[in-house]
C-alpha cells in the first residue's frame, strides 16, 4: 500500500546536499532552465564547475562565461562528479541518454518552478505537510498514491529514479476518461490545437472543441488548424483562461510556455483574460486546464460551466509548487462529487503531471 513520505525520512532536500558536497558540479544543458537552476544555486553558494552539452551539439558556445564543453571532455577532465540536469525532455532518444548517465555517474535533475517563485525544498514540505497528506488522502486508487509518493520523493532529492517509477503508461487516460460519449471539449491551453486534434481522434462522436489560447503566434497556428478541420467544429479563442474578464501583460514565448505575467521573460504584451463560463457552453462533456499557473484561477472561473454541465476535468498539477496540493484541494473544495485520480507521463523533470477529476455517477 502506497504511503505519503513523511519528512523525518529525509536528511536533507538537494539543494542543501549539493552545497556541501566537495565533488565538482557539472550541468548538462543551457537555456532558460539552466538560468532558474543558477538562480537557486547562488542563493545557496554551489557553484558549476563546467557546462556541456550532448557530444554531437558542442559548438564552442559560452554560457555564464564559460565554454561548453562535451560530455565526452567532461569525464576526460574529472576523475568523479555530479551530474545536474537542467532542460526539459519527453524524447525517448534524450531520457535514455540521461538514464545511461545516470546509471554510471551521480545525477540529479532539480525541481524549480515553472511558473511562480516557490521553491519546493524540504522546508516547504515541512510547512506544508498537512495539506499535502489532505490531498494525497483523497486520490482514489493505488496507482495515484504511489505517483504521489513518488513525485514528493523526486521534488526533494532530485533522484531521477522516483520519476522514472512514477511514469504511467501511454493508455491510461482510456482507463479513467469516458471518450466514447465525450461531444464538447473545452481546451484551457490550446496550444497549436495538438490536444484539439487528439481529441476529435480519440471520440468518435466528437462535435465541438473550444480551444483557448491566449499566445498570439500560438493563436495563428490554432486558427489555421480550426480551418483545415473537418472531423468537428474547432472554435478558437483568443484569451487566457482566468476568473474574471480583464487584459493583463502575457510572455511571448511561441510555445507550451507562454504564460501570465512578465516574470523570466524578455517579451511581453498585453492580452485578454476571460472565464470559461464566458464562452456559454453548457453540454460541456470535458475540460482540459494547462494553463502555465493560471489552473486555480481558470477552475474558479468556470464553476458555472461545471455545475451546469459536470464535464470531466484534467487538471495540469506540475506548474507551481503548490499545485500538487492546493489544486487537489481546491477541486474537492468546488465539487466534491468528483473521483481524483493521478497520472504521469515520462518526463524529465517532473511535468506532465494531471489530476484527472472524474464525477461520479
């Protein structure tokens, strides 16, 4: 039987670790990731010793002012070293890269927040234990436990093996959701329309989706995708989903990490934020909400859609650090006739992390 991991079971959460160790730390990757790592780093004192990148992708780049090198260089240069990874993947090509490392040298790949400023430390868990044993007590099956469990061990330690333990397979949304009488899909963070698309193959008696997204070159694409669809009506909408209608600055980043607010971006611009009760659709069958941070906001902004309708929710939990307990909470909170089931998707480090929120009937 799965159990919540409680907090005297760990010495010490990663970022404590790695500022006492006498090894040298090197990080694999660069990019925006690598910037939020360093920013961690330095409140704690660590310091890189080197950068580098896959073999075949070492191009003479700087980074923090120092060359990137290959990992081949890297093993050549150090006797013994901790691997910090610190870039995002799904690609089978790139976690079994990083899993070949991992089995022949220490590694880790630190949790940092997508969106907000909350570090998840053992302190964190600490303070926030009891919502946390709240929110794992009302997931419904083993599976969604041990997930729990898992992603609270990998979030502390930054051992990339709970993750790969809490990986579920590709077909369990077919075990929890009920496609087959799924018609209207309402997509918090359309993206280009590729969970659109998966949606209309998934349900045979597909009709309408109302895809949300409030990136303007995300948006083009979504649009161009709505008008080439002809399995069911796509209905783009060009908003962040909130809990109230306002116009607030948006990141640009032309991809899944577009976001509210200014904060770790270099472009902004203003956009539309509006509810989900807004759009009127009350035969709504289903309800996706991957909104980089916003979820809590868009959930109280669409309590209307939900009464009025009781679609099935998804319900992104890997953005903030918080989510993996307020979010469960607070859905439980405004419907307490759902069912909560947890799932994961193989990914490094610990995204694609959903409540499923199913009502009972």
């Amino acid at each position: 039987m799965a159990t919540l991991p409680h907090y005297s079971e760990f010495k010490s959460d990663l970022w404590h670790y790695l500022a006492s160790v006498e090894k040298p730390i090197v990080m694999y990757g660069m990019g925006n990731g690598a910037d939020k790592i360093i920013n961690v780093f330095n409140s704690y004192g660590i310091e890189v010793a080197d950068f580098f990148a896959s073999d075949g992708f070492v191009r003479g780049q700087v980074f923090h002012g120092k060359t990137v090198i290959s990992f081949s260089a890297v093993k050549e240069k150090y006797d013994d070293f901790i691997v910090v990874v610190s870039f995002g993947s799904s690609l089978p090509d790139v976690l079994k890269n990083i899993y070949t490392i991992a089995d022949n040298h220490e590694l880790y790949a630190p949790d940092v927040p997508v969106s907000g400023e909350t570090l998840f430390t053992l302190d964190f868990y600490k303070e926030h234990y009891c919502d946390f044993v709240k929110a794992f007590n009302l997931l419904c099956d083993e599976d969604s436990k041990q997930i729990y469990a898992d992603i609270i061990r990998y979030k502390i330690t930054g051992d990339i093996s709970h993750l790969r333990r809490a990986a579920s397979n590709k077909d369990c949304e077919k075990e929890l959701l009920y496609f087959e009488r799924y018609e209207t899909f309402i997509d918090a963070g359309a993206y280009n329309g590729d969970t659109a698309r998966k949606f209309i193959s998934d349900c045979k008696n597909a009709a309408t989706v109302y895809a949300i997204e409030p990136d303007r070159k995300n948006y083009k694409k979504l649009t161009s995708y709505a008008e080439s669809e002809t399995s069911a009506k796509v209905v783009p909408l060009h908003f962040g989903a909130w809990n109230e209608k306002i116009v607030t600055e948006f990141a640009i980043g032309g991809n899944r990490n577009s976001a509210i607010g200014t904060q770790n971006f270099k472009k902004s611009e203003p956009v539309p934020l509006n509810t989900i009760d807004s759009i009127g659709a009350t035969n709504a069958d289903y309800i996706k909400y991957d909104v980089e941070g916003a979820e809590k906001e868009a959930l109280l902004g669409s309590v209307q859609t939900i009464n009025a309708s009781s679609p099935d929710l998804l319900v992104s939990l890997y953005h903030r650090s918080e989510d993996l307990f307020a979010l469960p909470l607070l859905v439980n909170k405004l419907f307490p006739d759902y069912s909560l089931y947890l799932r994961r998707f193989e990914y490094i480090p610990a995204w694609d992390i959903n409540l499923y929120a199913i009502k009972r009937r």
